[in-house]
C-alpha cells in the first residue's frame, strides 16, 4: 500500500488520525540519538515524488536501508509535514540500486 499525499492544513483530512503504510530506502539520516533511538531520517519512499521527513524510534538505521513504516502524519509547526513512525521493519533492496545503496552504506 502507498502512502497518500499530505493534506492541506486547513482540510478536514489534515485531522483525521489513520494509520498509513510505506515502503522506502533511508536516504539520509538528518539526527539519531544513541541513546534514546530518536531518529529524525529523509526517505524516498513509493509513490512520493519527494523525500519524505520520517521521526520515531529506531535501533539501528542508516542511509540504504529499505524500511516498512507503519505510522501517521503529523504537521510539526516548524518542519511542515512528518511521517510519524509507530513501527517499522528492515526489508531486503527489491532492486539492484537498493542493493548498491545498502553496499554503499556500509
């Protein structure tokens, strides 16, 4: 399932609470606490022509992993439109520059 794009501030839709899905590869990590996971991370995900700006906590992450993000968005008053992640799990690249990034990144 891909994600829809984010709803105007002023719409209704911006206050509906829905759990969303995505599929992305963690293009580059903006912050990570080491102690608490926090991570704020750009992701390009499926069927979003921009990165997408995820926040949540991870245990491990790093630029070219493909992740599946379970989550909701969120407007942070600052930083505009946020995909809030609530769970997320590692996947293997499906592609062959998947594969390069993960490589990439180590």
């Amino acid at each position: 399932m891909t994600s829809q794009p984010f709803p105007a501030k002023d719409s209704p839709e911006a206050y509906q609470v829905e759990t969303e899905y995505m599929t992305g590869v963690v293009e580059r990590l903006t912050f990570h606490s080491e102690s608490s996971g926090y991570t704020v991370a750009r992701v390009q995900c499926r069927g979003q022509g921009d990165l997408v700006t995820v926040v949540g906590n991870f245990a491990q992450i790093q630029a070219g992993q493909t992740l599946q993000l379970r989550g909701l968005w969120r407007d942070h008053p600052q930083y505009g439109p946020q995909f809030q992640v609530t769970w997320y799990k590692e996947t293997r690249p499906a592609t062959l520059t998947g594969l390069e990034n993960t490589w990439a990144a180590a």
